[in-house]
C-alpha cells in the first residue's frame, strides 16, 4: 500500500472519524483506523462496535492498492504536529506503516485489516434526504436533555421521528424533555420512531454541517445510516420503547411570562450562586408585574434578584432544579422565551418567541 496527500486533507479525514474510537476497548483493533485505498481512493473507517464512520478521499499521484489498519490516535498526532503546508507520503513496509514528510519521518504498528470488525446493518426500511442544517439544528436543541448511564437504556438516546412531512428529535432524562421538530419532504407519510445512542448522536450533530446541503439518512430495523459526499456514518439503535412524549407535554397552563432570554439567564445564574450544591434548587415567586428569583443553602446563605415582567395573573411559587432552566435558556436563541405554568406541582412548558418550534419541558421540584 502507498500513496501521497496535502497534510491538511489528511488531518480532516482522521478528525473526522477519530470521534468513534474506543478510548476503553476490549479489542486492541478498535484503537486503530482501517485504511483502505483501491480505486484511487482513500476510504478511513473508525468503530467502537455501536458506531462508525467512514471518510473518504481521492487519491493523485502513484498510488498501490491495499489495507490495513493502524493506531488511531498516534496517527492524528502525527499529523497534527506536521507543518500546515506539508504534504504526507504513506507506506507499508514489511508490517510497519511508514510516514514521510519532509525531514520527519515515523514508523507505526499495524494490525492485519482483516481484524476489523464491521457494524452488521441489515436490511433499511425508509430512505429520505433532507438538508443537513435541518437535522444539525433539531439535535442541537435537544441533545443536552439526553440522559447518560441510566438504568432507563432507552433513555440514555434520542428519539428521531419522521413521517407526515415531518422530522422530529426528543430527548428526556425522566426530569426534563426536549422537543424539537422540523418540516421536510418525505417520500412517505406513516410515522417512524428510531432511539439512536447517546454518542451516536453526539457523534452524528459534530460531523453536520449548518447548511442546505443534502444528507441521505437510511432508518432500519437496528441500525441508522447518514452519508454525505465527505462522510458515512452508521449506529446501532436503542431496543427500547421511548416514553409517549406527547403525554409529557403540559396542557392547560393558563399563567404565561414573556421574559428577555439573556436577563432571565443572568437573574438565574446570579442566584445560582447561593443555592444548594446538591439539589441546585431556586424559588420562583411570582405576583403582579414582578418576578422574585430566590435561593438559599445549609449555610443560611441567601440570594434574591427581582425582574419587572409584564404579569397579572394569580400569584404562584415553584421550585426548580436551576440547572435544568439554563440548559434550556442556553440552547435557546430567541430574544423572549415564553414560560407557561399551571400550577406549583405541575412542569413548566418553555419556548422561544420568534425562534425555532421547540418545546421544553421542567419538571417542579420541593423546596
């Protein structure tokens, strides 16, 4: 195997897929990436066994056919210490990959490529483009909401539904929901449910790109497939049943705030200060034209900020896990966000005034 590239495409391609190798492997084989180059191309595949991604690259030049694999990790350092404009000539020498560039040159140990597991996919039952800023902009307003390492496993994902013109993300970790969905063309009209894992969506919202360009996203029976003209990507699906998210949603709140997103995020952060580092707990009080934020700790520590709002409703005071609200007011965008409450023991609905249709959802907690 041998072949020749600018540093800097070489360097996109290792970034690209470095994001799925296993940091805690069980097999030594997935800490490498599989380089594969026939057909004048370059193809580079990373797998943790749950998720893959696979980045190609054209090839100039001499180039000899042939595969295997090599330590992921001192192969991206590699390249990243190598000068911007350089460029890269690769080689398999006698089991060793040799790499040249100027006056350097390296030495990396290989394993065989046929030691490379793939993710078996099976058969896809739905295929539809869409542009990629549209699915990159409904995971970014839900992912935070993910739950990691709960009991739940079918929580420790998103949902990703699609049908009747249609594509939604939800992610909830028992406490807190988001809701985020975005119309598309569709080829088809029934409804479609998929959990994708947790670092498959991390992996998968990284790679896109905040634009109009096409992405193919294929939804099997165990499996999610995303490609692009520069990426593949593959993850194994949750088997699980996500909770009916359309029960979660609160109904018949009848007590709104339209509040500045940026002065409610600093009124929430300043008495974030003196809550409670355990349960992060802050008192919302509010009554006519005021809301009072309020919190304190075991060292009878104490912080209130006040803000002017335009309310005329009852007076209410519920208690929330501050943290939770932050997520939602750091993902938001909009200038106002509304909150709607019902009462003191039910969630609160959040969303943005003149922004995306997302919905968020806090549960109340005692204080």
């Amino acid at each position: 195997m041998r072949f020749s590239l600018p540093r800097q495409q070489l360097l996109s391609a290792l970034q690209l897929v470095s994001g799925a190798v296993e940091r805690r492997q069980t097999l030594p084989v997935l800490a490498n990436v599989l380089l594969v180059v026939t057909d004048g191309q370059l193809r580079l595949t990373a797998t943790d066994l749950e998720v893959e991604l696979v980045s190609q690259l054209a090839l100039e030049g001499a180039v000899e056919p042939g595969e295997i694999t090599v330590p992921a990790r001192k192969f991206l350092d590699i390249c990243r210490s190598l000068p911007d404009s350089a460029d890269v000539s690769v080689q398999l020498d006698e089991g060793k990959l040799l790499i040249r560039s100027g006056r350097s040159r390296f030495s990396l140990s290989t394993l065989p490529a046929s030691e490379f597991p793939n993710i078996e996919e099976g058969p896809d039952n739905l295929e539809f483009n869409l542009p990629q800023g549209v699915l990159k902009s409904i995971i970014d307003h839900t992912h935070f909401a993910m739950a990691q390492q709960d009991v739940r496993y079918y929580l420790n994902g998103m949902l990703v539904e699609a049908g009747q013109g249609r594509i939604c993300a939800v992610a909830t970790d028992g406490h807190r929901l988001a809701l985020c969905p975005a119309e598309v063309d569709l080829p088809f009209s029934d409804k479609t449910q998929v959990i994708v894992p947790r670092k498959g969506i991390l992996e998968l919202g990284r790679l896109l790109e905040a634009s109009e360009k096409p992405i193919r996203l294929s939804l099997g029976a165990n499996h999610v497939h995303a490609s692009t003209e520069s990426f593949s990507f593959t993850s194994k699906l949750v088997d699980g049943r996500f909770p009916d998210y359309d029960r979660v949603l609160p109904r018949g709140g009848d007590k709104f705030l339209d509040l500045p997103r940026e002065s409610l995020r600093e009124s929430l952060q300043r008495a974030a200060i003196l809550c409670n580092e355990k349960f992060r707990g802050v008192r919302l009080n509010l009554s006519a034209g005021l809301l009072r934020i309020q919190s304190n700790n075991p060292e009878q520590e104490e912080a209130e900020i006040e803000m002017e709002m335009d309310y005329q409703g009852v007076n209410l005071e519920i208690g929330f896990n501050v943290g939770y609200l932050l997520d939602v007011l750091n993902t938001m965008k909009s200038e106002t966000v509304r909150l709607t409450f019902a009462d003191a023991n039910s969630s609160v609905l959040m969303e943005e005034i003149g922004g995306s249709k997302a919905l968020y959802v806090v549960m109340p907690m005692r204080l």
